[in-house]
C-alpha cells in the first residue's frame, strides 16, 4: 500500500504548534504589528519544526502587496446574499482583487471561530461581514481588530454608532411604507408574515408595527415563517382560514408566493379577496401570476457600496461613515382595494 502523501503545514498549524493564534502568526510574517520577542520566537521555532513554507500568496502578504479580500456569510444560495456577494465580486474583481467566501453556518462559537480561523489563514487585505443573521452578527464581533472590515446590513432600530462602516438597506422605511399604501388602499390592517432576523423582531417587522400604530389601526399577531417557501404556504393556510385577513406584508418575495399559492388553494382570490405585497423583488416576482406587488432592495449595489467601503477602510485616515440605501416600492398586480 503506498504512504498516504502528507498534507502541508498551513498557518493555523503553525499558529497550534505555538501556541498563539492565527493573528498573531500573520503578524510575524508581515511584521505589520508588533509581537512580543517570546511570541515571535515560539511562532519561528514551529514553522522550522513543520517545516512550514509561505505559498505564494502568503509571500504577497510578506511583501505587503495582499490581493484578496474576504466574505463572511451563513448563505450563498438566498437571494439577497448571493446578490450582494455578486456585487462585491464584481467591484473587487474591477479592483483587482479576488473574493474568498468563508461560510459561517451557525453562530456557534466553534464554528464562527473555525471560519474566522480559515479566512485569517490568508493573506486578507480586508474582509465584508454580510450581516444579515445572527451568524453574521457573531461573525463580525469575532474579526480581529487589527484588519479592515466592513458589513453589509439592513437597517438597525436604536441609536449608537456601530464600531466598523456600515452599507445600510433602510427595510424598515420600506416595510412602513408598504403598510401606509395598503391602509391607504382602505384595508382596515395589514397582517404580516415575519421571517428570522438578527435578534428580536426584523427591521421589516418593526416598519410594518410602526405605520399600524401611527394610523391607529389592529396590530395582528405576526406569522412566523422561516427562509423555506413552504413555510410562506403554511402561513398561507393559516391566514387563508380568517375571513377578515385582506392584506398581508411577506417578509421576502419567495414567502409571499408561498402565501399566494395557499390562498389561491383555500379559494381566496389575489388581489380580489387578498393584497400580497412581498420583499427584495426576486426575479420571479414580476413573472407570477398576477405579478408581484413588491419591495424592491438592489442587493448587487449594497455589495458595491460595501467593498467600496472597505477600500476606503484600507487607506490611511479616519474611517469611512456609515451609509444607507432606500428600497422602492414596485407596484404591480397582487395589490388592491379590500372587498367591498
């Protein structure tokens, strides 16, 4: 039987035999930051013991000439994160750089580690942070304060100023805009199907509570849903058995078809019976039938905005300001006047 090949040493080898982190044995490499000489000699002593050799882009990063940014995110499938991880490939790529995507799964401490861990294994200029979950939220509090990072987020309820740069998507605007149209429309309330958040209630959902309580009008308990669109059709069901549902806000597009579908199941019509207004604007969105009233969010452009960010990150001076980007609300045929 042939002697399996051994695998190479990599930095987080290096970073185990000495007993320090991953951090610090990239700071000796570069000699960007400063070690301590006990550190620093723990840290030669273990790449001389795995025999450790710096590829090719960890010579880059000796040479201070690093070529690669990182992206942090639970997802790559939804909609709304593969979009904006498009649009940060597209700006970096233009940069001349090239996007790792490092996969947090869950915000277990393990496994944000073990991630944060692999990306740091790299020679990273700098890293976004797409937090739009409460893996992305544990993922940008577990980045080394010493590399440039930005995140991409919806819109955060309460004040303070966030400790790195921030490309905002205002949903909550958006959510208590969608409400004022259906309530102007003459529905007497709006229920809305809620979908997992960062902690606590969604920026979505505290939109759509805020127009209802400024027009006076029920506050409906929310239905919960998950990212699953067969949870949107059990909503659905749900809202379909309670005569008085005529307007439902979806927390995204994919829940509202699925809502829509056990409407149009239970005999309730969209929009004679029932208003649907969904969230992102999926592709699919406008080919349904009828097409889908909706919020429309440019996710490929909030990636833009955050590698731009973060290039600014990258330079010498004051970090950049946070900034925000508005949805549009796109009108088309699942939204109307209740029943008479």
């Amino acid at each position: 039987m042939p002697t399996p090949a051994r695998k190479a040493p990599v930095i987080a080898d290096v970073a185990r035999v000495a007993g320090v982190s991953v951090p610090t044995v990239s700071r000796v490499l570069t000699g960007s930051v400063p070690v301590s000489p006990e550190r620093r000699e723990r840290v030669l002593a273990a790449i001389r013991e795995l025999g450790f050799r710096p590829n090719g882009a960890a010579r880059a990063l000796v040479r201070g000439q690093q070529s690669m940014v990182a992206v942090l995110t639970s997802n790559t499938t939804r909609y709304g994160y593969g979009m904006t991880l498009q649009g940060i490939e597209e700006a970096a790529r233009q940069s001349g750089y090239l996007v790792v995507i490092s996969v947090v799964e869950t915000p277990d401490r393990a496994t944000v580690a073990a991630a944060v861990d692999s990306m740091l294994g790299q020679p990273m200029a700098g890293a976004v942070v797409l937090e739009y979950d409460q893996a992305g939220v544990a993922a940008l509090a577990a980045m080394p304060p010493w590399l440039p990072v930005v995140a991409a987020a919806p819109m955060p309820d309460g004040g303070g100023t966030p400790a790195v740069p921030h490309a905002y998507m205002d949903d909550h605007a958006a959510a208590a805009q969608a409400t004022r149209y259906l309530l102007d429309l003459g529905h007497r309330t709006v229920h809305h199907v809620g979908i997992p958040s960062t902690g606590g209630p969604s920026a979505r959902t505290l939109g759509w509570r805020e127009a209802l309580d400024a027009a006076g009008a029920p506050v409906p308990a929310v239905v919960a849903a998950d990212w699953a669109p067969t949870s949107g059709y059990d909503a659905g069901l749900a809202l379909a058995e309670e005569p008085d549902v005529t307007a439902v806000l979806c927390g995204n597009d994919e829940i509202a078809m699925g809502v829509m579908k056990a409407l149009a199941d239970r005999g309730r019509r969209v929009p004679d019976d029932v208003s649907v207004i969904g969230f992102d604007d999926h592709p699919l969105a406008q080919l349904w039938s009828p097409s889908l009233t909706t919020v429309r969010q440019d996710f490929a452009a909030l990636g833009r905005q955050a590698f731009a960010l973060l290039t600014a990150s990258m330079q010498d001076g004051p970090p950049p300001r946070s900034i925000t980007s508005r949805p549009e609300l796109v009108l088309r045929g699942t939204s109307g006047p209740p029943p008479r």
